[in-house]
C-alpha cells in the first residue's frame, strides 16, 4: 500500500483535465481515485476490480464502469476487463519522474513489477512509451523493435553510454544468480506485492460482506416494518458474525424466530440489530433454528429446538 501519491494541480486546466470535467462528476471521482487509491502503483499500472472501485469511490458498479469506458475513450486510461489491470496512461510521469537514471533503485522496482504482470492487451503500449524513461527490460518478448516517445530521444553518445550501464547490470545479475545467493532485493520486491494483492482480495472480500449484510437487515427491515439504515453501526455487526462462518440464511431464519417469539410483546422494541446480532446473544438466539428451507423469505420452515423436551416443532415465517 502506498503512503502518499502526487496529483499535479495541472490536472484542473490541462486539456485532459477539462475532457474529464466534460464527461461528469463521476468520471471526476474515478479519475482522481484511479491515481490516488491504496491498491495504485507508481507505474500506473495495477491490479484493480471495478467492483473494489465502485466499492471505495462510493459510486454504483453501473455508474463507475460507464464512468471508466469515458475515461478510456479520451485517453486518460486503458482497462483490461479479462484481467482486470488498468493503466493510467501518464501516472508514471507524474508519480516517478520523466527519466529515470540507471542507478535509481525504482529501476529495479520497476522492472520487478513489470516482470510479473500478465499478458494484458496494454502491455506492448506500455513498453513503448516506458521503455526508455524507465529503463525497462523486454522481459515479455515483443516481436516488433520497441521505439520511445519522441519526446524523450537523447543523442546518440547517451545511448551507447545507457546500452553499456545495462549491459553491466545484466553480467552483474548473471553473476549473482550463477553465485548461487539470493537477490534479497528482488524478494523483498515479490513480498510486497504479494501482500499487496493479498489486501485488494481483502478488500473485496469486506464488500461482498457488506453487500449479503445489507441483504440481512433489508430482511429484518421487511419483516418488522423498521426503517434500520445501511450504516456502519448496524452492518458491522452482521458482518462480523457472517464472517465468522454463519450464513445469510441462517440470519434470516433466526430473525424469523425472534419476530415470532417477540411479536406483540414489550421485548419487540430490541427487536433491531444491536441486540440480535450482539456477540453475547447471537449464538444463543441462532443456536435455537435450524433451516430447512433455501427460501426463508417465501416459503421456508424454521425447526425450533426445544431445549426441555428435544422435540422439534415447526413455526411458518410469516
């Protein structure tokens, strides 16, 4: 996770700027997530789900994929939909530097990162603008002879003097690699990126949680006639408990049993989630219902456990 990123204040005037104050504020919200989020890399190229940026930007998974085709139709990005990698065209100017020296450690971060990204359909676009700025090596292969921008040509005596510091990195790592030692550097470099990953499937895991969650308390909602909100304070508490292993069906059902057990009386008014859902009471209250049905809102039955007698009886979710 990075700790800070650079956004240029050019980004309002520049003529990418006023294209995307053209296509709406979404499209605004997007852009300026997609340079700034914690799954980012300084290269502009990552891995990123649209469901995780719909997740983090606030904004519906319709809304932000339109907001992300505009974005790619003006040129400010490329998204990968197989994949799932996008490639902020001009992040890697803006968040490393026009050009790198051979010496710089981003170098060999760099190359680590590019070294292990897929075969994604942008990746030969982004070797060419990249290539010379950041010193990056064909590690992927391409067919065709790669030229850089025409912006960044250097003269020819810099060329040679480049082509001769990479042909020295190159016998240097051969050498470390046939001594038989560890490149502790490029170890520590796939660590990172693995926790990094590590924490975007985090990241999604939590929002599909929080989406059955919202399905719980709109279930409660309906079966009580309560107006509970989609707030932290009331889903947290159901997440938590279906992170733990309880499925969403099992929720339903015990709010099936509590209803019919408080129903017309005083103890409805703790009918809500603080206390259904709290840690001391839930598994007490679930411990009780068993699901016999898949459809708990339509037309299961819900076995209630007597705990005197062992016998089962049946109540109708009503």
């Amino acid at each position: 996770m990075r700790e800070f990123a650079k956004i240029s204040p050019q980004i309002w005037t520049s003529e990418m700027g006023r294209k995307i104050k053209s296509l709406g504020l979404e499209a605004r919200v997007i852009s300026f997530y997609l340079s700034s989020n914690p799954s980012a890399h300084m290269t502009g190229v990552y891995y990123i789900p649209i469901v995780l940026i719909a997740h983090e930007a606030g904004i519906s998974i319709e809304k932000t994929t339109n907001a992300l085709d505009s974005l790619c139709q003006i040129g400010y990005c490329t998204y990968d939909y197989d994949q799932e990698y996008v490639w902020v065209h001009d992040m890697g100017v803006d968040q490393v530097c026009s050009q790198l020296k051979s010496n710089d450690n981003r170098v060999a971060a760099i190359n680590t990162h590019y070294a292990l990204l897929p075969r994604l359909s942008f990746l030969q676009d982004f070797y060419n603008k990249y290539a010379r700025l950041f010193l990056l090596k064909n590690c992927h292969d391409f067919i065709t002879p790669l030229q850089a921008p025409s912006d960044t040509l250097r003269s020819n005596e810099k060329e040679k003097d480049n082509d001769k510091e990479i042909e020295n990195e190159n016998k240097n790592e051969k050498k470390s690699i046939l001594s038989g030692k560890p490149d502790i550097a490029f170890e520590k470099q796939i660590s990172s990126i693995k926790k990094s990953d590590e924490k975007a499937q985090e990241r999604i895991d939590t929002t599909l949680l929080y989406e059955q969650a919202k399905e719980v308390l709109e279930f409660l909602n309906k079966k009580a006639k309560r107006k509970f909100r989609f707030e932290e304070y009331n889903l947290k508490l159901i997440v938590a408990k279906l992170r733990s292993g309880v499925g969403v069906d099992d929720c339903r059902a015990m709010i099936v049993r509590k209803y019919n057990d408080w129903k017309g009386t005083d103890m409805m008014k703790y009918f809500r989630p603080a206390t259904l859902f709290n840690p001391g009471k839930f598994e007490q209250y679930i411990g009780d219902c068993v699901i016999e049905d898949d459809d708990i809102e339509d037309s299961s039955r819900v076995v209630i456990q007597n705990s005197v007698t062992k016998e089962g009886y049946s109540c109708e979710a009503k």
